[in-house]
C-alpha cells in the first residue's frame, strides 16, 4: 500500500489527484493538502473581471467531490518538507499548517510514500512597491477575489463615463520579471470590449504596459505563426489587434513601484518613467513559497528541494542564451536529490526564462518569466501521476512516461471580448512551447502548421466551451478522463 | 484608431456561420494539437 500526498489542488494538483485516484485501487491513499476549499477555473477570472460571469460560475468546493471519490483532504498548507523524516519520525513528511476554522493554526506531520508538490506560484506583490490587489487603484485577476475586485472598481469608473468623465486604463504586468502576459492581454481585450458595449469607449484611453522586448512575445521568445494563408509574426498580430481597438503600448517596461494611480518603471534604456491610470490591472512577478527543507538531523537542506520553485531534472548549468537548448528543459519533473518527490505545474523550477534575457542600461533585468499554461500544468500533472503509478506497481525505478515543454504544444484561446455573437477569441497554438531552434531553425523554432493564430467569434465559443468542459472534467463527471488536459 | 482589419475581414470574423465552420475547424485543429504527444527531448 502506497501513500501519494498532493501539495496544491490547483490545475496540476487536481489533475494528478484525480488520474491517481482513477487509476490506483483503494488499497492506495491520495491526500491532498491545499489552503482554498475551492477548487478555482483560474482561466476565466477574466470573465469574472468583467462581470460577465460570478465567482461561483468558476469554482467548485472541493471537499465534497474529494469525499466521494475517496480522496483525502486537508484543508492545509505545506509549510516545511523533511523528506527523510526526523529523530521521532522515520518516514518522510511535509509539515502542514490547517487554515479552516476550527483547527486554524494546527500543525501535522503528514507522512508520504510519493510527494507532489503542485503549489503553484507564490502571487509575489511585495516584489513591487505599492502593489497590492484593491490598493493604489492598481488590481489583479489572478485569483476571482481579485477579479471581482476589479470588476467592482471597473464598474464604478463605467458609472462616471457614463456621466462624461474621461479615464486613463494601464494594464499589463507589474514586474520586470512577470510572467503570464496572456492573461493580461486577453483582460485588456476584454476590458476594451466591455466598454464598447457600455458605449463609453471614446472615454477612455487605454494602454498596454510590459516587460515583453516585442508585442506578441508572451513570456515564449515570440511566435512565427500560420495566420491564414499567411506566415505571420505574433508581434504582429497582436501589434494588429492592439491599434485596430486603439490600445497605445509601452514595452520593456519593469514596473518597479505603484502608487495612487500611478505606475513608475524602468525601461530598456535605463529611464525612470511613469504613467498615470484611473484603473490598472498589473500581473505581479510569480516567486516559490519560499519553503523550508530539513534532513533527518534537522540540518536545512533547502538547496536541495529549491531554488525559489522547486527543483526537478532540468539543466540549471547557467549559461549564455545562444547555448539555450529544449533539452534543458525537464521532462520528469522529478527532484534529483529525492526521486520520490515531484513538482508538476508551476511549482517546477525552470532552467532559464524562454524569452531573450535583456537588461536595461541599468543592468536591471526586464525580461518575462517563463510560463507555464494551463495545459502544460495538466500534462506534467498527469505524466508524474503515471510515473508513480508505474513505480507503484512494477516497482520501477526507471520513468517512461515524459514531456518536456521542448517536446509539447499547447494552445492559448485568448479571450478577446464575450458574448454568444458579438465576442472574440484570438485562438493560438504553439509547438513546442520551448522554441526548438535546433529543429525549426527557418521557423523561429517552432512548427509551422501546429503553431498557428485565428481572430473570430468562433474563439469566443472555444473558450466557452472549453471552460464548461473543464469545470466537468474538475468535477469529475462521468467519462471525466476522456478530456485531454 | 487605426483600421487594421478590413470590413471584409472583420465581416467573415463575426459572422455566425462562417464562424460556425471555423469553431469546429479550430477544435479540430486544437485536438490535433494537444493529442499529437508529448515527450522527452534528450533520448537521441
Ligand atoms: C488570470 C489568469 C488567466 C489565465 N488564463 C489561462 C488560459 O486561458 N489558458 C491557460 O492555459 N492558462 C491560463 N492561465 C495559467 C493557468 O491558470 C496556470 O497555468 C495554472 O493555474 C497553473 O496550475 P498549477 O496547478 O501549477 O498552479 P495553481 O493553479 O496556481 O495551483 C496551485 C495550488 O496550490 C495551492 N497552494 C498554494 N500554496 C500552498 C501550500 N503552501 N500548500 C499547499 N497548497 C498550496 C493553491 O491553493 C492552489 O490550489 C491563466 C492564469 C491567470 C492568472
């Protein structure tokens, strides 16, 4: 009998729980440890940012469905790992702090066979002065408590339009080193639309701030693209869509400070500038938790688990981007150190951002993280789940089941505004999500074909419907496994 | 404002039917993609 602790129950953490729990007889114990007693369709926070759809519409509670299908959870968060347990205990162990009213504050030990760490992204506003979601008139979409806020604060500058009032909207990322640029864009779309629709478009002037070197580059070095019958740089394309909905850009931008309706950044040539706002939404940089580890003896052995996230089997050796490789990239998400221990998702610390590093004349970096989208988080979630199943029952050591973000597509559908006949959807797909340079040298690194862009309704539809399947495949409904990650 | 998308182009983009086509072409295409694999990149 075998025992699988999952730290997160986020996209990764529920995907593996669930395939675990699936695929593993009940003789095998699957818990899983995460701090929010809802489970959250992250994706359409910009929906909820917008006020076309409610929190509840993206959210489920997790502990119901996790007592019916024989899941164990705690309503926790992980604090400490001692992976080769302690004096009084000889198993290894995650320390875990309860946050539900009643045992709030209490602490366990809770021992495991296997471990999967699939807590996410750290959401780091303190890496910036005066960000903060809801204060400085500065918001986030990260979380639907954000989103709502957002919405909230967006919807009262609608009021004033209305009554003539002219505002300024900054929205993009609110680091040097912030990631999900996607989320941001397909807010700023959505936002745009929205205000059309509440005919105070002429109202406002809206502007797209980001760490990117180029529009378009999304945290992923940029995109060659099939668009139609046409090769089409994703800079582009965005660069397209940005002045056809009158949205202004400031690029290499890192946000350094935020205050009362002001953003003061960095940009490229070494210049500290600012750009005044009514409302923002900026993406802060995303940090590990900053967890602890302990050996048998109590000795700290963080460096083992973690360099900020955690680490797995990719190529951390630093080096110059002309060296950068797909094959530094893990494909096991594995910690070296502790091959019982795993990091699917966000949780995995990355070799190296994806995009070109660039600092400014400062030496300040301004380059975006890497991300790492949803469906990559299931994909890594679900091949770690098959690895430990394989380990469990033919007592493997070797790992069969791989996917590098060198050796993997996904696809973006980027919302671009709603609504069942007057929405927008700029739907992408990229493989590999790691530029492959070596293979595609003439195609940016990247399949032409399999990496490929559409603007249309039918994008608004694709979100939709994959929002409703994937809340039915969280839920795990019948024939749940039949939907691909 | 600058016009960046035709009114032939922004036409085909919002009209239902046409988009009706392009839905399922896309959710193909998008399949494809995600069932097309995934896998290492170090194995020679
Ligand atoms: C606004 C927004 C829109 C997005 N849109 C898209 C999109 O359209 N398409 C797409 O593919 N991707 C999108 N993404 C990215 C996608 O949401 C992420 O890739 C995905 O959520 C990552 O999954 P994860 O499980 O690694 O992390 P998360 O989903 O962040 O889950 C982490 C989990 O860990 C838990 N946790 C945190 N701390 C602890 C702790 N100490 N102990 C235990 N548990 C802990 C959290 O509560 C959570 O349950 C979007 C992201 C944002 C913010």
């Amino acid at each position: 009998m075998a025992k699988i602790v999952v730290l997160g129950a986020g996209i990764a953490g529920h995907v593996a729980a669930s395939h675990l729990r699936r695929k593993l007889n009940k003789e095998h114990e699957v818990v899983v440890v995460s701090p929010n007693s809802n489970y959250q369709w992250i994706p359409s926070n910009i929906w909820v940012g917008i006020g076309r759809m409610k929190p509840q519409d993206i959210l489920f509670p997790l502990a119901p469905l996790y007592a019916k299908k024989h899941i164990d959870y705690k309503q926790a968060k992980a604090v400490s790992f001692h992976p080769e347990g302690d004096q009084d205990q000889n198993r290894p162990y995650v320390m875990v702090e309860y946050v539900s009213e009643g045992n709030k504050g209490n602490k366990e030990k809770v021992t495991y066979d296997y471990l999967i760490n699939a807590t996410g992204p750290k959401l780091n506003f303190e890496a910036t002065e005066g960000l903060s979601p809801g204060k400085n008139k500065a918001h986030s979409v990260c979380t639907y408590t954000h989103a709502q806020e957002a919405w909230n604060a967006l919807e009262g500058l609608i009021e004033q339009m209305k009554q003539g009032k002219k505002i300024k909207i900054l929205i993009g990322t609110g680091h040097a080193k912030s990631t999900c640029q996607g989320a941001a864009f397909e807010y700023i779309l959505n936002v745009e639309q929205e205000l059309r629709r509440h005919n105070v478009r002429d109202k406002a002037e809206i502007t797209w701030i980001s760490n990117e070197f180029n529009l378009g580059d999304f945290g992923m070095d940029g995109m060659l693209m099939s668009y139609g019958s046409n090769i089409m740089k994703s800079s582009e394309m965005v660069g397209m869509v940005f002045e056809d909905r009158n949205i202004s850009w400031i690029l290499g931008a890192g946000v350094n400070k935020v205050e009362d309706g002001v953003a003061h950044y960095e940009n490229l040539d070494g210049e500290q500038k600012q750009e005044s706002y009514d409302f923002a939404m900026l993406i802060p940089s995303f940090s590990g938790h900053g967890f602890k580890a302990y050996d048998r003896t109590g000795m700290d052995i963080t460096d083992k688990l973690f360099r900020g996230f955690m680490i797995v089997d990719a190529d951390y050796t630093p080096k110059p981007y002309e060296e950068w490789s797909v094959q530094d990239w893990p494909e096991t998400y594995q910690n070296p150190s502790y091959p019982n221990i795993f990091a699917p998702g966000i949780a995995f610390a990355p070799p190296h951002s994806i995009s070109k590093p660039r600092k400014s004349k400062n030496g300040t970096d301004i380059t975006p993280a890497p991300p790492r989208t949803g469906m990559p988080s299931g994909i890594t979630a679900k091949l770690v789940a098959d690895n430990i199943i394989e380990m469990i029952k033919q007592s493997n050591k070797e790992l069969h089941h791989k996917g590098s973000m060198g050796n993997m597509g996904a696809a973006c559908i980027a919302s671009a505004g709603f609504g069942m006949t007057t929405g927008s959807g700029i739907s992408i797909t990229t493989y590999p999500i790691v530029p492959d340079y070596q293979k595609y040298p003439d195609t940016h690194g990247r399949k032409l074909g399999k990496t490929f862009g559409s603007i249309g309704l039918a994008g608004h539809w694709l979100k939709l419907a994959l929002h409703y399947a994937f809340i039915y495949k969280a839920k795990m409904k019948p024939f749940w496994w039949l939907i691909p990650e | 404002m600058t016009r960046r998308i035709s009114k032939y182009k922004r036409f085909m983009m919002m009209n239902p039917i046409v988009q009706f086509f392009k839905f399922i072409y896309l959710s193909i295409k998008v399949l494809l993609v995600v069932a097309g694999g995934h896998g290492g990149t170090r194995s020679a």
